[in-house]
C-alpha cells in the first residue's frame, strides 16, 4: 500500500472524501462518449471503523452479470453497522461493454488483459487505469466477479495465485470447494494487484449475460466469508465439508462437428473413459462419442449444442486418485450438486 492513512481517516475518490461511519455512491469518470457525456463507473464505498480495504469489482467482462447481482445482495443484505474497515464495490466496471452486453469494449480490447492500464491510451487502457488508481490501489484486499465466456458455463470456483501466502489465504477463507492454483493471464485484474502487493482471487460461476440465483447465492456467501475472515464483519467464516486444490486443467474438444448431446453435468466426478457427449448428424445418427481422457471433475461444459471439430466441450480438471473418490463420495451424498 502506498498510503495506509485510509485505514482510519477519510478515503478519497474521484475527489469524493469518504469519512468512517459513511456510505457512499460514486461515479468515476473515465471518458466521454460520442455525445461529449462522460463515461463513468459505479462505485458504493461503505466505511466502517479502522481496519483493511477490500475491494470487489463484477462485469469486468461487460456480460458477465452474475457479479452484479452478488454485489446488489450483499449491499442490500448485509448488516454493515459494526463493519470495521472499507468495502469498495465497483458492481458495473466495464460500462461499455455492460451496456452493449459484449465481453469487450468498444475498442475491441479485452478490459481484463490491460491492466494496470494508462491515462493517456485507448478508452479500456483509461478504465483499467481508473480502476487500478482509484480502487485497486487503496485497497488491501481484492475479490473479482466472473462467469465463464460465451456460450459456456462454469462450476463455482475460485481462482489464485496460490504460491502467494495472503492470496492463498484469501482464496482458502471464500469456503468455495473447489480452488484453481495459477497466476492467472498476464494484464489480467487480478495478476496485476498480486503483483502490486495486493492479495486478489477471482470467482468464476455460471454462465453469460443471465443471473442464476444458486451461483450468486455462493458467491455473496463467499464474500461474506471473506469480509469475516479478515475481522470486518463479526462472525466465524462457515467452511465448506470439501475443498479441492486443482493445479492441472484440460479442455476436452470434439473431435467431429455436428449435434451435441452432453452425457454430463458442472461439478460431476468423473472416471477415466466415461461417455462426455454424444455427436450426431443432422438425422440423429452417431458420429462420435467423446470421453473423458483421464478421472476427474467437471469445471465447465459448452451451452451452445452445435460443434465444428476442435470446439471446446468440457473443462476437465485433473484429480489424483484420492481426492476423485472423496468428491465421488461427495457428490453422491448430494453435496457440490448447484441447480441453476
């Protein structure tokens, strides 16, 4: 941190002075459109008392919109009268694209591979600069919202750089069951601020351009695990029964094009050789059945059933032995089941 001072003195955005014991709607001004309006982003700061900074961005990627609603329920649902310390959630960061509903920017830059971004560059390299020196920056914590791309879904997971202590800690403290270790894309949110000093996972769940309510409910949860886990909010993190550290992933891709029918669902254990899909010809005849290469778990699967040949189909993370039984014993007695 480059000034501790807003641990326990007003901290300042965008000019806006955010004094202990305040809650505050900002609007960051990034740009100005093609009718010389400024573009700007949302901001809610809620001060607590003397404690760390955490800050939680969502739409990042302008489609992914389960982030919004986690951000609008734990703003609405939680009590923050006891709060000790600062929550900056930023639940529509990628305007534009927001309201294009595309991933992009009008530019056509990916907003999460241009950080920490520039004052003077493209209108993604100037968001991604405010972004970074407003919120990032004068936070000690970080948390972004995502869903998967396109036309696929993902299963609940939080993704870190595990090799960094305070990131590892904060991904273990969310109580998501399943954890995927990597530093994730260069330029990307969250491999800037871990590189910056400031610990900072991702939480991927669900699908584009929707709300779904059981992966919004996981991750408002999560959050809240978080904020209790560093001491802002009173409460003991709840833990989950399982949790799995997955390091090795694989997309498993069709091999033929033509009508997809998957064998398979997010979350599912998986053994080495099992039915993944089914492709057929327009007339309903097999042409391929793809399986799985080794045992395993399901972290995200295609929506779109129409496949040319090399289209990813199912996201497959590796397991040893040991931990595909205990999640297959989990999974039996119900649990990582999330129905959407």
């Amino acid at each position: 941190m480059d000034d501790p001072t807003h641990r326990g003195k007003s901290l300042e955005l965008a000019g806006t002075a955010v004094a202990p014991g305040e809650i505050a709607e900002i609007r960051l001004k990034v740009s100005e459109s093609y009718f010389a309006e400024p573009v700007t982003i949302p901001v809610t700061v809620v001060r607590g008392g003397p404690g760390p900074t955490l800050f939680v961005t969502a739409t990042v990627h302008g489609d992914e919109l389960n982030g919004v609603g986690i951000l609008h329920d734990l703003l609405h649902d939680t009590r923050f009268a006891s709060l000790r310390g600062t929550l900056i959630a930023v639940p529509i960061a990628n305007v534009p694209g927001f309201l294009a509903q595309t991933r992009l920017l009008p530019d056509r830059r990916d907003l999460n591979r241009s950080f920490p971004g520039g004052r003077r560059g493209s209108l993604t390299s100037r968001l991604a600069d405010t972004l970074f020196r407003e919120v990032v920056r004068q936070s000690d914590f970080g948390i972004d919202l995502h869903t998967a791309g396109g036309e696929r879904s993902n299963y609940p997971q939080v993704r870190a750089d595990l090799s960094d202590p305070g990131t590892a800690e904060l991904a273990r403290a969310f109580g998501c069951p399943v954890i995927v270790d990597g530093a994730g894309p260069e330029k990307s949110l969250r491999r800037t601020a871990v590189a910056a000093g400031i610990p900072t996972i991702v939480y991927e769940a669900g699908s584009a351009r929707r709300f779904e309510r059981p992966y919004i409910d996981v991750g408002t949860a999560g959050i809240r695990n978080v904020l209790r886990h560093l001491g802002m909010l009173e409460g003991g993190a709840v833990e989950p029964p399982l949790s799995l550290t997955i390091r090795q992933t694989r997309w498993v891709r069709a091999r033929a094009g033509g009508i997809l029918d998957l064998a398979v669902q997010l979350g599912e254990p998986l053994r080495r050789g099992q039915t993944l899909s089914l492709n057929t010809d327009p007339f309903g005849h097999g042409r391929s059945r793809l399986r799985a290469p080794h045992g395993g778990l399901v972290l995200g699967l295609t929506q779109l059933p129409l496949v040319h040949p090399g289209d990813a189909v199912c996201h497959l993370a590796e397991l040893e032995p040991e931990e595909l039984a205990a999640w297959s014993e989990h999974w039996q007695r119900g649990g990582g089941r999330i129905s959407s």
